[in-house]
C-alpha cells in the first residue's frame, strides 16, 4: 500500500462484540511479561525468596506506566497457590487458584479502590475495621489504593497507626504518580518502587510485537511516531496502536499515524530549520504556511522545531547519539550534516528563542501571526557572530593596530611605554579593556587591620570600609588634602563644607584606628577633591577606552551599544603592547 493511499478497512465480523482495547487485552499476566522494570522485580524476587515481605509497597511514576498492572501482579504473587507451592512466589509458571479472579479485579479478598472517590478519613475507618478479619479464601487480604496522594490529610493520619503494625495477614499496596503529595510518615513504613519511563526503543519492539499478535503489519516509521508520542507510556502507545489499527486496517504506515495524529513530516522540519539558519525568512514563513495549510497546528511545528535543535545539539556533543532507533533516517543523516556545521552558540541561541516563542504562542491571540514572528526573529539572528566570533574578531583588530602603533613609534625612534594613570579608588584600567553592564559589584574592602593610613585616600578608603556614607561623600567632596604625617592630617575646607567635618573625622579615625589623630585646617590651597580627581580619571578612561581599537571593533560589530563602565580585569596591559614593549626595550 503506497503512503498516499487511502486506509485499508478491517472487515466487519460478529466476533467484535467483546473486542477488548489493546491496553487491557495485553496487560502483563506475570513477571516476565512486565517490560522495562528488571530492578522492581529482581528486588521483590529476592525478597519473597527470602521471606522478607514488606507490609506495604509504594509504586510510583508516570501515566499508563504500569502501576496497577504491577500492583495486581504482587497481589497474585503474594497470594499464588498452586500444587507443590507453600508460599509466596514471583516465578509463577502457570495460572493458581487465584490469579484469575486477582487479575481481573474481582477478588474478594483483594479490594481496590480508588484513592480519588475515597478521599475521606470515613473511607480508612472502614478499611481499619476490616482489616481485623482474615482473609477469606486467600492466604493474604491485600488493599490496592490507586491515586493515593489523593487522600485527605485525616484520611493519611487515620492510616499511620495500621499500616506500621497491620495484622499479619493484610498488605498494602498504594500506587500514585503525584509521589511528592503523599506524606513522608507514609512513605516511610513503605518499600517504594519508582517505574521507570520506557525508551522508545523498548516501546517500538513492544508495539511490534502487539501488532504481529493481532495480524497486522506495522512500518518501523509507524511505531517510531507512536512510542514518541507515548511519551515512555505502555498505555497511551497501546491506545494510540489501536487507533491506527482501526484507521489503516491490516497496515499501519507512517503517513496514516501522521495523519491520525496530526504530526508533520519531520523532512519538512529539517527543511524548515535549515532555512532559518541560512537567514532566509521568506522561505522559513512559506514553509511555515504550507505545513499550516496541510493541517499542522503552530504550537506543534514550533515544538517538532525545538525537538530538532535538541537533538542536532546532541549529534554536537555526543555523535554516537545518530544509533538512536527512535529517530528517523532523515533525522539522523541530515541532523549529522547540521551539527558538524553549526556552532554550539547558533543551537544554544535557537533553543532560547523557541523556548521563548512557545511561551508567547500561548498568550497570543493569533498563534499563527506569533508563530511567524518567532521564525523571522530566528532567520534574523542566525546571522550574529557568537561572541566568542566577536572576541576573536576584535582581539585580531585590536593585535593589528597595536602592532602598527608600536611600529610607528619605533620608526619615530620613540621608546614605547603605557601612560600612568592617576590613582583612583573606582575602576582602572591598563591594557585590557572589559565592558560589563551586569556584574557592577563594588569589590570587598579590606579589614581595618590591613588597612596602612599612609595619605588621604587611604582614610577616605576606610571611611568607605566602615559605610559611613555621608562622611566619605564630604572628605570626596569638601576637603582639598594639603599633607599628612603619622597621626596629623592637613586639609583645607571648601566654602559649603560641614563647620565640624574636622572634629568629626578625627573622633571616627581614633575609634577605628585606637590612635589619637590630629586634623587641622590649612590655610594653603591643598590638591583637588577626591571626587573631582576620580571623576577626571574616569572621563579619562572613558576618551581611552572610546579609542581602543579592541572597543572599536565591538562598537562597530553593534552600532547602538555603548561603553557604561571600563574595569581592568587583570593587571598586566594587552598580550600584544606588552610584546611590543618587550621588543622595544631590548633594542633601546
């Protein structure tokens, strides 16, 4: 059958009276048929081989995974009776007295109940007075309590005292996928077991299986569509296996499950990621419409889009991913091709962007018109450079017109050296040049112990050290520093400076110092104010860096950025002067 033909219908019969679904017709009889949970069973068969039988089992995870299935599989082996058989066993060969009846849910002496229509703590108070009698026929009467964490608060505290110390003869078996909801004073008087996600690996041979069992040939393509879309669980791939069943007759084809399910080819996926990363919008949006107009919904070819970064993103990292059988042919050539020719920046950068844009797909009101706008925000950014593309641009740029400057220099038979900068307490800079909008964390001070008062910016330092705020904002902008000697200080005052500014430094400096300071006012003028000195030397370093052939490149590469704060991260200048110095001093 070609993949544009139409499904081929099963033909009616009589017998499809008592059709059973596939999720209940397949459903685990024993052990061996549980799929993907080796670890529960090793452990629980060693336990019952041991005699080491917990009065309560926790089983846990997510949707369909096969938490009541295993519930009634511990419940029939707890209570398996067969010839030769005197207790408890995992290994059951072949149907006892009472599987039958376990497995079908209609045991009198195993009771199940729903853990959502049996809130209330009225709900354990029954199940407390019943738990005194024996079983009936059985050797153990086992409650099986499906969606637990539903339970009322009083319903779990009513619970506590009898699931510690049960009678000998009564076992608790509690299931949930809402693990973090039930009370840790449950979990603790349980054996906990956590189901874990099946692969699609293990869901594509399952369904394979399902599908040989009920005569019907199924494409590879086909059951890879539906264990991705079963999400690790047994149960929806049954039930979406059944569905394509009823839709494509005695064959099931990738073209049928898409259709069924309203997926999109995952060739026009490629297609259209390929074309967002060569920054060609209008084949992106045309793409976009023709997937739009064949039924495919823009929340969902977004979601298939980052589907695809993810996974080119890990061909990048790890390449013997490509073996994974869950993923298409064309998912595997063509996603190796992309990830050995894009930058791990490019993927990262277009994960956010989708991230993004499905989260603004869910409040638009028009997803399609915002579908549109996240697609031409990512043809228009696949063209940045990465940063680590710009660094390397602007420190070559930057190398280049070092070297011409010291030539320069040389030829003029100038020696080259870097400019000293006049001290300052704020940032500095000396060759290499960091523009930082973010990190504008002022840096520690040091303790007062390590602190030499050798001149006076080393007391506006301490002052600063100790958070008197409005005392460093004076002696920054009132005081003109004149000199300074072991315990004497010589300022001179400016005309809207505070009348006890000198009574008051000296007091603060002899608590914090445990030495008596001497502050006097001079008559002479005295050098500038800290702050107009430091504001100087910050203008100065702004001209400077302005002029860097390194900020040069940046400011060019983004024309409306602009330089906020210049900070000298290391002390030594840029590799390339400090070469050049190297050069010129042995020649001089």
């Amino acid at each position: 059958m070609s993949d544009n033909s139409e499904p081929t219908l099963l033909p009616t019969a009589g017998s499809q009276t008592g059709y059973r679904v596939l999720a209940r017709k397949y459903r685990p009889q024993n052990f061996d048929d549980l799929i993907g949970q080796s670890a529960m069973v090793t452990t629980l068969s060693n336990a019952f081989a041991s005699g080491r039988i917990a009065q309560g089992y926790m089983l846990t995870g997510v949707r369909g995974i096969g938490k009541t299935t295993t519930a009634r599989l511990i419940a029939r082996a707890l209570n398996y009776q067969a010839p030769g058989v005197t207790g408890p066993l995992i290994a059951m060969p072949s149907f006892g007295e009472h599987c039958q009846a376990i497995l079908e849910g209609r045991h009198p002496d195993v009771i199940e109940m729903d853990a959502a229509s049996n809130t209330g703590v009225d709900n354990m108070r029954e199940i407390i007075e019943a738990v005194r009698y024996r079983p009936i026929t059985a050797r153990y009467k086992v409650y099986i309590i499906d969606e637990v964490h539903m339970l009322s608060k009083s319903a779990f505290n009513a619970l506590l005292k009898t699931l510690e110390e049960p009678p000998e003869h009564v076992k608790f078996i509690f299931a949930t996928t809402e693990i973090r909801k039930v009370p840790v004073t449950i979990l603790s008087r349980c054996q906990r077991f956590d189901l874990r996600r099946l692969d699609g690996e293990l869901l594509m041979q399952h369904f394979g299986n399902v599908a040989r069992k009920e005569g019907v040939e199924a494409e590879p393509e086909a059951l890879r569509m539906i264990a991705r879309a079963a999400e690790g669980s047994v149960r929806d791939g049954l039930s979406l296996l059944d569905q394509a069943i009823a839709y494509g007759g005695t064959t099931v084809t990738g073209a049928h499950v898409q259709s069924m399910l309203g997926l999109i080819d995952r060739a026009r996926v490629i297609d259209l990621f390929e074309a967002l990363m060569k920054g060609d919008a209008a084949a992106a949006l045309e793409a976009l419409g023709l997937q739009h107009r064949s039924g495919g919904d823009p929340v969902t070819i977004l979601t298939d889009l980052a589907d695809f970064v993810h996974w080119v993103t890990r061909l990048k990292v790890n390449p013997s991913a490509v073996d994974d059988p869950a993923r298409a042919e064309a998912e595997k050539t063509r996603g190796s091709e992309i990830a050995k020719a894009l930058p791990m920046p490019a993927l990262a950068r277009a994960w956010q962007m989708l991230i993004k844009g499905l989260g603004e797909l869910k409040d638009a009101p028009d997803t399609m018109a915002a579908a549109e706008m996240v697609l031409i925000r990512l043809a228009y950014a696949a063209d940045l450079p990465s940063l680590e593309e710009l660094n390397k641009k602007a420190q070559s740029a930057a190398t280049t017109a070092a070297i011409a400057n010291g030539a320069a220099r040389l030829a003029q038979g100038k020696t080259y050296h870097q400019e000293a900068l006049p001290p300052s307490d704020g940032p500095r800079m000396s060759g290499n040049l960091a523009l930082n909008r973010a990190n504008t964390e002022a840096p520690t001070a040091q303790s007062t112990s390590q602190v030499t008062l050798t001149d006076f910016r080393s007391i506006v330092a301490l002052v600063a050290e100790k958070r008197d705020i409005k005392l460093k904002t004076d002696l920054e902008m009132h005081v003109r520093p004149v000199r300074m000697s072991a315990g004497q200080i010589e300022i001179a005052l400016e005309p809207k400076a505070p009348q006890t500014l000198a009574g008051e430094l000296a007091r603060k400096l002899e608590g914090w110092t445990g030495r008596r300071w001497l502050v006097l006012i001079s008559k002479e003028a005295g050098e500038r104010p800290i702050g107009e000195q430091n504001r100087d030397a910050r203008q100065s370093l702004m001209r400077e860096a302005r002029n860097n052939p390194t900020v040069q490149a940046v400011l060019a590469a983004f024309p409306k950025a602009d330089i906020t704060e210049v900070r000298d991260p290391e002390p030594q200048g840029f590799a390339g002067e400090a070469a050049l110095e190297r050069e010129e001093t042995h020649e001089s």
